[in-house]
C-alpha cells in the first residue's frame, strides 16, 4: 500500500526520512527521523554542529484522506557554543516546517489561523473536528494569540469582529479584536464582557 501513496513528497526531504507508517481507523502514524548535522540557536541565531542527543517529538499534520496524521519524530537536539549566549542546549527547529515547540505542523497551523478568521475560533474547531484534526476552540485561539504576538502591530479598519476565548481552559478569559476587512487580529484584551471592550480604545 505505501508504495501507491508515496508520503514522502509531502515532507522536506532534505530534513526528515520516514521510517515508518501506521494506520489505525481513525488515525495515520508517519514515524520519521532528522537528517540534519547543525540547527541555528533560537536564542543567539549562531549555527551550531555539535550535537548533544535525541528526542522524540509528537505532533500533528493536515490530516490525510479525512484520517488524522500524527508524525512521530526522532529530532536532535543541539548544543550552543556561543559563550555569550543563555540557552546551553536546544531542540531543532525544521525550518518553517515545524517551529521549536510547535505541536502541529506550520502549514496545519496556517490552516488553522485562516479557517478562524473566515469563521470564528469555536466555528473552526467544529470544521476541525468533522475533518478528523484534532484542536478545540479555546487551542484555536491561543494559536492565533501567539502568532499575532509575533507580528507588527496593524492599524484597524472600520469594521471589526470580537470573540473571547480562555487563556488556559475555564480559566481567566480574554477577548480576541479581529479587523473584518484583513481578518487579521488586531487586539488581545483581558477579560471578556463588555466593559473590557469599552475601556480598551
Ligand atoms: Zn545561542
């Protein structure tokens, strides 16, 4: 059967092998492992070859014909050696693949960001669910707090959208300003009823 669907086509080649596939009925299992010999420090940006040990990372992709795909994957971890630098040792990244701590693949995570924007946060975990991709509406707004945090901030059109989500689950709410023109986020606010909107020009 493998040979019919050849999966490595959908991988960075040049970073990771597959070792193995699984199927169970709801979900795929691709096993894989790093290719690589040096990874750029996340903290000091220096490119490093001295590698210090394994890991095993598990994290979640596009699911495939409707089945979730869950890559398991031995990654290396990197010493740093730049003596003015604070991070000792660090996990590789992929290089726009996979970041450092990521628990889904980047373009997964793209997908994600752009079906909640088109949608709502608690719409796209329901898109998500019937899809066979696992994430639930509060993990949806966390993604996009954390990827607006990373990006400039933007000016604010005319008409915007407001949801609220939960920074940690039944826990200390937040409400998310969405600019309807871009869809991108605008504002994270804390607190979620009407006075945290009215007193966040
Ligand atoms: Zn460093």
């Amino acid at each position: 059967m493998n040979d019919l669907l050849k999966l490595d086509i959908f991988f960075p080649g040049e970073l990771l092998s597959i070792t193995s596939v699984d199927h169970e009925d709801s979900s795929i299992h691709i096993k894989m492992r790093s290719k690589t010999h040096s990874s750029k420090c996340p903290e000091c940006g220096q490119e490093t070859e001295t590698y210090h040990g394994t890991y095993l990372r598990k994290v979640q992709d596009l699911p495939i014909l409707g089945k979730t795909a869950r890559l398991h994957i031995t990654a290396h971890e990197y010493v740093c050696n730049n003596e003015s630098c604070s991070k000792v040792t660090f996990a590789e990244d992929f290089d726009g693949f996979l970041s450092y701590y990521g628990r889904m693949t980047e373009r997964c995570a793209d997908f994600i960001c752009m079906l909640a924007m088109e949608t709502s946060c608690e719409g796209c975990a329901r898109i998500c669910h019937a899809m066979n991709l696992q994430i639930s509406g509060d993990s949806v707004i966390r993604l996009l707090t954390r990827r607006y945090r990373l990006q400039p901030v933007s000016e604010c059109g005319s008409a915007i959208g407001v949801d609220d989500f939960a920074f940690k689950k039944r826990h200390t709410y937040g409400t998310i300003i969405v600019d309807q023109a871009t869809h991108r986020p605008v504002a994270i606010l804390d607190g979620r009823d009407g006075m945290t909107v009215s007193c966040n020009p």
